[in-house]
C-alpha cells in the first residue's frame, strides 16, 4: 500500500538531526534551481532553432551534465523524507516490529553504498580532471559535472546512517 510522505517521513531532532535536514534541503533547493535553468535553456534553444535557426551550442550536454547533478543532490533529501521507492509486495504480512528492521538495514545498505560511491565518484573525477576530458560541443571539462555530485553521495551517506539510527531509536521507544 502506498503512504503519504508527510505522514511516513521521520521528525529529525536534535542538532544533527535539523543540520542534515537543511543541507538536504539547500541541496535540493540548488538542485531545483538547475533544473528551472535547465528548463529555460531548452526553450530557449528550441525556439532558437525554430525560429531563427540559432540553437544554444552544447544543450544536449548541458542538459545531460545538469540532470545528472540535480538527481544526485535530490537523493539525499529523498532519504531524510522517506520518499524512495520502495515495494512492499513480500512484506505486506510482516509485523511493523519486521518491516522497521528491514528498512532500517536498507537505510544501513544504502549508506553503504552511498558511500561507495562516493568515493568512486571522487576517483573518476580525479581521473577525468588529470586526462583533461572535455564535451564534443563546447569543450566543457567533464569533471565540473562530477564536483557537487562526490559531497551529495556524501550527505546521502550521511543521511541514510541518521536515518538508520532514527529507526532503532524508534524501535526501541515501542
């Protein structure tokens, strides 16, 4: 069954709790805010090109480089607010005690993993900045795309081992 977010999402508290919560939050903000450019930059390519047969040079790459960044810095907010999703198929006759372990250990997997690929981020970064890789139209260096991706994997860690720990401090208040 499906259930509304605001009533799932977990209530951070504490200081750690409200200061993971406004980096989410700015992070996902920044990432509207490219995704409102982005969107403009489309139409004004789109209309460029109809028009007057003057796109924006480099679009497809601009829009794939920004896309990409947007998505990763809406993740971690995703996580605070309980909003991935999730199936709940084979644990429909599982007891609420069973279902809060399991999504505590998938918010555990998911800082894991998080973390992994973080770090694996940072790598290619480092490797596509020593190579000079750019973008076939405009020449954009490719490792700009990866800068804002490596620290919101970071907060996604970060968020998911706060969510990890809020689901066994309310498993242990019932």
């Amino acid at each position: 069954m499906a259930e509304s977010v605001i009533e799932s999402a977990p209530r951070t508290c504490g200081v750690i709790g409200r200061s993971i919560e406004l980096a989410c939050t700015v992070l996902a903000l920044l990432a509207g805010l490219m995704f409102c450019i982005e969107a403009v930059m489309s139409v004004v390519s789109v209309v460029g090109r109809a028009a007057f047969n003057l796109p924006v040079p480099g679009d497809y790459e601009l829009v794939q480089m920004l896309s990409a960044m947007g998505i990763a810095m809406c993740l971690p907010y995703c996580q605070l607010k309980g909003g991935h999703v999730f199936v709940d198929f084979f644990t429909l006759w599982a007891s609420p005690w069973l279902k809060r372990i399991l999504d505590s250990m998938a918010a555990l997997l998911m800082a894991f993993c998080a973390f992994v690929l973080a770090w694996r981020i940072w790598a290619g970064m480092i490797e596509m900045r020593e190579y000079g890789e750019t973008s076939m139209v405009i020449s954009l260096p490719i490792w700009w795309g990866y800068v804002p991706v490596v620290p919101a994997f970071v907060l996604l860690g970060i968020t998911a081992l706060y969510t990890f720990t809020q689901e066994l401090c309310r498993e242990s208040k019932r």
